[in-house]
C-alpha cells in the first residue's frame, strides 16, 4: 500500500505542526518557522479561507496516521455513515489501525516507525500473526509483539529508553509487550492536534 515517502520537514513546516514526531522536523519548525517554498516567509494566505483551513485540517490527521487521499476518504465516509458525531467517530477509527495500537503501545518511536513492525510481521493479534497496517483493532483484542521481535535492539530502546505511557484505552502488561484494547478511546484520549470539526465541513460540501 502505497504511503508519503517525501521530505517530511516541509510537509511539517507547511502545516505549521511536527506531524511524525521526529527530531529533524522539530529543527526545521525552529529553524524556519514559516512555510517552505521561495516565498514562504513573505507569502500571505487569507485568514478569512475556510476551505483553507479544512484542507489542512484534513491534511493534518491524514499525513499522521499515514494514509492515501483514497483510504481517508473512505475512513470519512465509514464513519459519516455510523451513528453519532461524524468527526469523533472518524478519529475513533483512526486511533483503531494496528500501526496506530503499536505506536500508542510504545513499540515504536514513529508511527511510519511503528507501520514497519506490523508489515515484517512482528505483531500478533489474538494469537495470529497480523501484517497489514489498516487492521483495525477490537474491544478486548490482545495485541502483542512476537516472541522473537521482543529482543530486537530498536523494539528495546523504544521500550527501555523512550519508556512512553501507553494511553488510558490501552490496557498494558506488565513485560509492556503485550496491550489489550479496554475500551474504545474517546475524543479526549485521542492526543493529536486537529479539528475533526472542520474535516467533516471540508468533506460535507
């Protein structure tokens, strides 16, 4: 499945967020902190444009969980057709994808990191061996890493060193290898920066 393999500093820099948490990119903010492109420090845009602010709204959360134009807006339309409020629900679904588990899970550094491990096939699902990246996680599945990843050397930094929390949905073992999905998180545990409000008048029109 195809993904954005491109600078990812001026993608960043043009949404004005560090989008995959990577040190380069928090420089290039720093550093720049204006849009890329020759005339980004003079360029003016609008601060009148909705659309303009849907756009990068939806390019925001898009570019986060690493996903098409085509697999997002599917994304949208599964959960515009579910009963509730539209944008929770799309971000619920979100939260949902295995790479997405694996990176809460704090296997992985990144979530490009984390899409990784789950295409070598170092992460199990209920006791089966799961590779695709867009599964979507379960109330009470248990999603663990496979007996001969635990050991691998940037599995164990990422555990060891970077020690992150798994969030309050997620409910971790003792050995941190092994979580099981609690409950379906809420909007207020789903730590990223968007307005999923926006997202929903972009794709309304």
């Amino acid at each position: 499945m195809s993904r954005y393999t491109g600078p990812k500093a001026r993608v960043s820099r043009r949404l004005g967020v560090n989008i995959w948490g990577t040190a380069g990119e928090t420089k290039a903010l720093d550093r720049r902190p204006y849009p890329p492109g020759e005339h980004g420090r003079t360029r003016r845009r609008s601060q009148n444009s909705d659309y303009l602010e849907q756009l990068q709204e939806k390019q925001k959360a898009r570019f986060t969980y690493g996903m098409t134009e085509k697999q997002f807006r599917n994304t949208y339309t599964e959960a515009a057709r579910q009963k509730g409020v539209t944008g929770e629900i799309l971000l619920r679904l979100l939260e949902l994808r295995l790479d997405n588990v694996v990176y809460r899970a704090g296997w992985g550094a990144t979530r490009p990191q984390a899409r990784q491990f789950v295409n070598h096939g170092h992460i199990n699902v209920n006791g089966r061996r799961v590779d695709i990246p867009s599964y979507r996680a379960r109330k009470g599945d248990v999603i663990e890493l496979r007996t001969q990843s635990r050991e691998m050397v940037t599995i164990r930094w990422n555990l060891d060193v970077l020690d992150r929390a798994a969030p309050m949905w997620l409910e971790q073992g003792e050995n941190k290898e092994q979580v099981t999905v609690r409950e379906i998180p809420t909007r207020e545990q789903i730590e990223i920066p968007v307005r999923e409000q926006l997202i929903v008048e972009l794709y309304s029109k």
